[in-house]
C-alpha cells in the first residue's frame, strides 16, 4: 500500500503513458519487482482536482475621499477536471455596498445573474481600483465560485473627509502672566479614527514684550486633543492646530495678544513768565493693542484745574510764580504705569522802577543819561524810540542799563518829542515796557541880530542891539577877537538890549550877546556883529603955502 499527496491540481498537466498524451491528467506508474523479475503498469488517467479557498486583500482599508482602494483576488485552488471538459478555474465576482459613492478607476466587478451557478456568472477582474466620492463604511466582497459552489470573502474600508480644524480660545487678549485655554472644536464626524493633534506656538515682538515666554499646563501637551497654555511675557502669540488624517494635514491659527502695563513720559514743559496756562502731552507706550484704550491720571499740584482724565487736558492754569511739579499715570487695564513727572517754572516778571520818567532838553542840546532800575538784580534792558516829526539825532535803538546822553534837535518852532520804549528782561522773561519821554524844546529865536559897522578911530560905532519877544531875565554882551560864540569875554556893565561898541582902539572886534529867559531854554546867543576900527589918516607932507608956476606948468 503505497500513499500520495497531490498538492496542485492536475489542470494543465499533461501526462504521456505509452506514447499517448492524456491532458489536464497525472499518472501513476506501479514497478514491481521480485528474485523472479520485473514488472511495470500505469494508472491513467487521475483527475486530481482542488478545493476553493477564497481570499483578497486591499492596499489599504482606509483612505480619502476621491482616492482609491485596490483589491486583489488572493483566492487558491478551486480548479476542477472532469473527463468530459477542459479544466474548470473559478470564477471572480466582486460588489461593494452600499452601491452608491464609488466609482470603479479600474477593473471589473463581473455578474452572477442572480444565479448560483457558477456557470452562469460573468466573471470579474482579479483587481479592481474604486475611487469613493462620498465618505463613510464600505463593504467590499468577493465571491469566488466553481461547479461544485461558491465562497465569500468580505473586506470593510472607511472613507474619511479632510479634516477642517477649529478651535475657541478662553481668551484671546489679557494680561501677563495669561492662561489660555484651547478647546478643539473640529468637526471629526467624517473621520474614520482619531486623528493626530498638533499645538505649536509662535511668537511676535510687541506691547512692550520682546522674547516669547509660555508653556502648556493643566496637563496638556503640544499631541493633546485640547491644549492649555500660560503666557509670561508681552507680545502675539500665534496658536496653530494641525491635524492629520488620511487626506493630510490641515491647520488653523488664532492669535494670543498679551499685554503688561503701560509705560509714560510727559514731554518737556516749557517755563513761563508771570503766570501759566499749559496744555501738557504726554508720549505713552501703551503696551497694548491700539483697540484697547488707555486711562489718564494727571495731577497739576498748584495749578487749577488740579487734576484731570483727559489725554491732553488744558489749559491747566497757575497764577502764581514758583516750580510746578507735573504728575502722571496711564492704566491699560492690566495695572498702572509707573508715576511720570516733569517740572517747570514761573518765573518773575522784572519790572522797570524808575519814577522819573521824562526830560526836556533845548534843541541842539544833550540829554542827560538814564540809569535803568529793576525790581530784580540782574535784569538787563532793551529799548526803542520813535520821535514826533522833524525831531532827529535820537538813538533809534540799544540795550544796556543806561540810556546814554544824545544831542537832539528840532526843525519845528513847537515842541517834540522822542519816546523810547524800554523792556526789562531776566532769563526769557520780559517785563511791562515802559515808555520814557524826553521832550525837544526848539531854541528860542531873536527878531532882530546884532549888525556890525566899520568907523575910524574914535568914531561912532553903529548901536549893537538885540530883540526878542517875550520875557528876558538877563542880558551879557561879550566880545571876542575871533569870531566865535564861546569864548568871548564879558563887557562888564553891558547888560541891556544893545550896546555901543568902543572906537578907541583899532583893530577888528566881534560883539554877540547871551540872553537869559525863563523856561527850558534858558539861554539865546546872538550871531556875532563884527566891528572894524580904522586908524584916522594923517598927512606926511604939507604943502607950500605959496608957489609960483608958468603958464601951463605943473603944481
């Protein structure tokens, strides 16, 4: 007894015993053998046939919407050999449920008439490739069949959506240090598992923070569905979630804006003079979104109103000189700023205190000099002037502490005057200005000149004489050997409107007088009269007291 195990079909086998082929056949050759000799026969032909074992597997079970899935027949066996037949291989059905979703890329499903006969069916390709437009669980199935029946394999696969991540914030503005709670709000209906969660955090410069500071907590880590999060330094954050599934990876970002107190200066305060009405401004880092507005605290010690809210208050008013400290704080709601302050000055208006405030002078006459006073040391003056027309020879402008003596002169027979318009200074404060006048006298004028005369010796000089209208409280003849209005001397006694002048010397001689009047002008000098004494001639030869002469001689 001799035991054999085919393990293939005998399909496409072909067998020759004796010169004969027999196809789609093993055979079986029996040898024996014993002291008398040997013998040999055949067994042909065998049929061997084999079982259906019905299998297939996919490229993968689980995948993106409009992308495919392959399906290969794994199937073994199944080959039936009959004597009356070519070998009979099986036949390859497939069908996917639902029928709805799917499109087939390649291959063919095959159909089985609604039968169970093999025989009947139309069979399928080995492979098949749908591609599913619409997510959710498919049954794929395959049916694999012969003349002895049929068998089925069924395979699940999930189509799944991409994914469209979402996710709130507890808060997306606050102040350091910030807890922030991400809560995940995508929709994962469309998926067919748990996708892959990925926190990140990025970083921007600003609301006074530069370097990123933060850190999960409650036990959240950058894979967790939700994520919690502490932020320690100023700035933006930048919060993206990814997921990942089948389809790939998408991502969202929402933004953390964490803010810190504020910081302020209050610009420079110019100083003043007298008294104050000032409009502070202050520069302040808000340290903050610009949505998010700033409170103002100021304080004006001294000043009225004394405080204020209002980011550029004014005018704040002192009345008042002194230093004046200005305070202030700024709040963004996470806190205050720390105090700014700055200083500035009223200072003291200087003020000319001078109580004589005028001189008249005769024109063509000097002024007399100007000492300037102020209530404080140190002041410093400035001046103007303007006159009254025809007044001339005025200083038009200078500075110093006195105003200096000046010669002025009138060409009106009425008075003028000159106005200088005089402002203490002291630092950049400037006084009241005050006006000084000096009135220009015109020189009083004699209706009638002293008029000279040449005589011989001894003779009679024409009358000197002057004339005025008006009072007269001295008349002083002078005389002078050039002519000159200063430097004459006095004729004693001759003190009245005119003066006969002496012939008793010759020579030549100028005469004027000096009247002395009431008033500014006290004093009228004449034009000088010249006066010219000739010597009498006298005869050297005397003639004879008689003579005689021809007729027609000379005397």
């Amino acid at each position: 007894f001799v035991k054999h195990t085919f393990e293939k079909s005998s399909c496409g086998v072909t067998s020759i015993v004796n010169i004969k082929s027999y196809e789609d056949d093993y055979y079986a050759k029996i040898l024996a053998e014993n002291i008398s000799g040997k013998s040999e026969s055949y067994q042909v032909p065998l049929h061997i046939s084999t079982p259906l074992v019905v299998d297939f597997s996919l490229s993968k079970d689980t995948t993106c919407i409009n992308t495919s899935i392959c399906a290969v027949n794994e199937s073994v066996g199944g080959d039936i050999v009959t004597t009356t037949a070519p070998c009979e291989h099986p036949k390859s059905i497939w069908s996917i449920s639902p029928s709805t979703g799917w499109t087939l890329k390649s291959g063919t499903l095959g159909d089985d008439k609604g039968s169970d006969k093999a025989i009947d069916w139309i069979p399928g390709s080995d492979e098949i490739c749908p591609i599913f437009t619409k997510s959710g669980s498919y049954k794929i199935t395959y049916k694999g069949g012969n003349s002895c029946g049929f068998f089925t394999k069924d395979r699940d696969v999930c189509i799944e959506d991409p994914l469209t991540p979402t996710f709130t914030l507890s808060n997306s503005l606050g102040c350091a240090p910030l807890s922030v709670n991400a809560t995940n709000t995508t929709n994962i209906s469309g998926s067919c598992s748990t996708p892959e969660y990925t926190w990140e955090v990025s970083y921007t410069q600003g609301f006074c923070g530069t370097t990123s500071a933060y850190k999960f907590i409650n036990g959240t880590s950058p894979i967790s569905p939700n994520a919690a999060f502490e932020f320690s330094n100023a700035g933006t954050y930048q919060i993206r979630l990814t997921m990942t599934n089948t389809c790939g990876s998408q991502s969202v970002t929402n933004n953390v804006e964490v803010k810190v107190p504020p910081t302020v200066i209050i610009n420079p305060i110019p100083d003043y003079c007298g008294t104050a009405a000032i409009m502070p401004t202050a520069t302040a880092n808000s340290c903050a979104p610009l949505t998010v507005p700033l409170k103002y605290f100021w304080e004006f010690p001294g000043g009225l109103p004394s405080t204020s809210n209002l980011e550029t208050p004014g005018p704040i008013n002192y009345a008042a000189t002194g230093t004046y400290t200005v305070k202030l704080y700024v709040d963004n709601g996470c806190g205050l700023s720390p105090q700014a302050t700055t200083t500035f000055k009223v200072n003291t208006l200087p003020q000319l205190t001078n109580t004589d405030l005028s001189q008249s002078i005769c024109s063509g006459f000097p002024t007399n000099s100007v000492t300037f006073l102020s209530d404080i040391p140190g002041a410093t003056f400035s001046w103007t002037a303007k006159s009254s027309t025809g007044v001339t020879g005025f200083i038009a402008s200078g500075s110093g502490n006195t105003l200096p003596s000046q010669v002025i002169n009138t060409t009106n027979p009425f008075p003028g005057t000159v106005t200088y318009s005089i402002t203490p200074t002291i630092g950049t404060c400037s006084g009241t200005t005050v006006d000084y006048i000096v009135n220009v006298i015109p020189q009083p004028v004699l209706i009638s000149q002293p008029n000279g005369s040449e005589v011989c010796q001894f003779g009679i000089p024409d009358l000197l004489s002057v004339g005025y209208i008006g009072s007269v409280d001295a008349y002083r003849w002078y005389r002078n050997s050039v002519d000159d209005v200063k430097t004459g001397s006095v004729i004693g006694g001759a003190i009245t409107a005119s003066y006969q002048p002496d012939a008793s010397v010759v020579g030549t001689t100028y005469y004027y007088c000096v009247l002395t009047i009431p008033g500014t002008c006290t004093t009228i000098v004449s034009k000088t009269a010249k006066v010219v004494v000739t010597a009498i001639p006298t005869i050297a030869t005397q003639p004879k007291l008689t003579q005689t002469i021809c007729v027609g001689g000379t005397i």
